[in-house]
C-alpha cells in the first residue's frame, strides 16, 4: 500500500493519455448569491401553472425503464417544431457537447484534422483532442469577422474531416453571412464535413436548418440550452440519413434519460413561451448594447445571440469590480489574443441590466 501511495503520481503518467494529463478540467466558477450573466442561460424560468403539469407528468415516467433508443417521438416532434426538412431526421445527444464527442469519434481516422474559425467554442478543440485529431485554427479578423481567404487556405492546406462554424459564434457573438458559409460549404464538398453550430439560433436572424437537401455535407446543430433548458442536456442535429446513421452507432443507447425525454416531449407543446422569452431577451439584448454604448472606454461588438462582447481598458480589474457587486460575467480576455481585455455578458432581465450597469460605471 505504502509503496502504490507514494508511486501515485507516475503511476498515474504512465497509463493515462499524455494529452489528457496535459489538459486542465472545465473550470465552473462558484456562482451561489450572484447575478449569473456568465454562461448565456435564459433568466426566466417557467410560469408555476406550467410547472405543476410538467411535475404531474414527470410523476408518470417509469424510472425502472432503459428509455427506448430510438427516440421516436421525441425526435418526431424536434422535427415539426424546429423546422427539419421534410426527408430529414434527427439524433439526440445528451447536450450538443455529446453531439461533438460523437463527430470527433465517428471521424478520428489516423492523420484526421478538425478546422474553425478561432477564438470560438472551446469544446470543438477539447473534443478532437481527446479523439486524438489534430485541430486548427484560423484566427478571425481584428473587427472578429472570418478571415475567408485565410479559411479557404487552411482547407486547401489540411483538407479537414470537420469545419466547425459557429453561427452566431461563441464568445464573439459574431454572425457569419449566408453568402460566406455557402462558399466555405462549396469548398469543402469533396473534402470534409461542416458542422453549422446554431446554438443561439433563438436570438439570431437566420437558419441554414432549411438548406440541409441542397449540401451533401452540411451538419446542422442545435441545443435546447440557450432556449431556458440548459439543465435538461438536450442538443440534436441534423443531417443527411446516410450521415445519421453512421454517427448513430457511435452514439451510446441510452444518451438520452428518460427525464429529458419526457420533460421535451412535454414542453415541446409549449413552445410559445420560450419563444416569447428569446424575443424578450433580443429587446433587452438591445437595450443592453445601448446602454453599454454609451459609457466610455467601453467598445462593444454586435451580437446575433443571447450575449454581448465588450472589451474594456482592464478586464480583470472591471471583472473583479463586478463580483464586488454580485455580478459573475465571463472573462474570455486570455482565450485568445483578438479577445485581450474582453468580457462576455450574457443578457438578463432588465433589473439585472440595471444592476451589471450601475456597477460597471461605478468601476
Ligand atoms: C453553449 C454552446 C453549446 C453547448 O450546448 P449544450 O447543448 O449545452 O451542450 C454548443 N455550441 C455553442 C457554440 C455553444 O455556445
């Protein structure tokens, strides 16, 4: 026993994978008695009528049962309520983060890369590492747009199995015009596969959900997180059939529980209201960007989702400020060297603008 303790540390180095030793765990910030404007949740919640019946039909689950794995229903109705193509299905992943570990591992043949725009989701690098693939970054432009020759260069260059495009992106907020993911779509046709990322197509002006028959290689995804159900882990995506079936066997059976299974067969007859809260918070999304426009020394970056982009003269320093105050924003400011002195406000209520405001100009 003696000898196993004090041998933990190399014993650990030699079975686990270098690049995972190398890698830090998901940080969460403990956000007990703080305004969260931090991780682009939805600040309203369910009105308690609604709640009352979710939890009377919840009651009614079989907690003893395996979820059946086909998911019918459930993604019949994403289907109809969502706007899948007729001809098109889904598969569910357990959060879009689940979604991206099966695309790393349905495509990590040896010498494999994955390509994005960069800065951008951190889990599309995360996910092809822990798959072994190698990932590339092309950085964005300075005003955070795509650098479209740059992209075009790297596929030539590395001809990627995946092309992540987050649209709008995270933690930039920025959205890809129609006319550039149709050319990037182009140039990867006999190359690889691009994974539209719509994630906070709720708050955005646009979809590519309908073009889905025109592209052969086109992967739509999606989540219900930013939506006001991040706690439920629900994301799918969408693609051709012959795709679907083949990172269908990389998905594990169950992925789904039968909790969330329920509770979305459940809400997605309830729509209205998540919809009329997403309109809301693109109203306060402009009434947030308004105010911050007006305080100096603060340059703020259009946004098609549920957050907004801000860089300050010192983001620590106004960082710090802000939990002084109660209020968790994120610091994406070492991410990446185009978001030096950035913080990330995820849009809440109108009283917790107010509040994110008053303390900001009080730093
Ligand atoms: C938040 C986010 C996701 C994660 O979604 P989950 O379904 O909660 O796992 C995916 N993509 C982008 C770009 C995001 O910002």
């Amino acid at each position: 026993m003696g000898t196993l303790m004090s041998n933990e540390r190399p014993f650990t180095e030699r079975i686990i994978r270098p690049e995972i030793l190398a890698q830090t765990s998901y940080h969460v910030p403990n956000a007990s008695n703080m305004v969260k404007l931090d991780a682009m949740e939805n600040p309203y919640g369910l009105p308690d009528a609604l709640k009352a019946q979710l939890g009377a039909h919840l009651a009614q689950v079989a907690l003893n049962r395996y979820p059946v794995p086909s998911y019918r229903v459930l993604k019949q109705k994403i289907c109809q309520q969502f706007g899948v193509p007729a001809g098109f299905d889904v598969i569910l992943g357990n959060g879009s983060d689940e979604l991206i570990s099966m695309l790393s591992a349905a495509c990590a043949k040896p010498g494999a890369t994955v390509l994005a725009p960069i800065p951008t989701f951190v889990m599309y690098a995360l996910s092809a590492q822990l798959a072994g693939v190698q990932f590339v970054g092309v950085p964005l432009q300075t005003d955070l747009s795509l650098d479209i020759p740059a992209m075009l260069e790297a596929i030539e260059q590395h001809r990627p199995s995946l092309l992540y495009l987050a649209n709008p992106n995270n933690p930039t907020g920025s959205w890809i015009p129609e006319d550039q993911l149709i050319q990037l779509i182009h140039a990867m046709a006999d190359i690889g596969l691009v994974v539209v990322d719509e994630a906070y197509q709720p708050f955005a002006p646009a979809s590519m959900m309908s073009r889905l028959p025109e592209f052969a290689n086109l992967i739509v995804m999606r989540t219900v997180s930013k939506l006001g159900l991040a706690g439920l882990r629900l994301g799918y995506m969408s693609a051709s059939n012959s795709l679907l079936a083949e990172f269908d066997k990389v998905r594990p059976p169950y992925n789904v529980n039968v909790l969330t299974q329920a509770a979305m067969e459940f809400l997605l007859d309830h729509m209205l209201i998540f919809n009329e809260q997403a309109a809301q918070i693109c109203l306060e999304r402009s009434a947030l960007v308004l105010a911050l426009q007006k305080l100096p020394n603060v340059q703020v970056y259009p946004s098609a989702a549920n957050f907004v982009l801000m860089r300050v003269p010192n983001a620590e320093q106004v960082f710090n400020r802000l939990v002084e105050h109660q209020i968790l924003v994120k610091n994406v400011s070492k991410m990446h060297r185009l978001l030096n002195n950035c913080l990330r406000i995820t849009v809440g209520t109108a009283a917790e603008i107010q509040l994110f405001i008053h303390a900001l100009r009080d730093s």
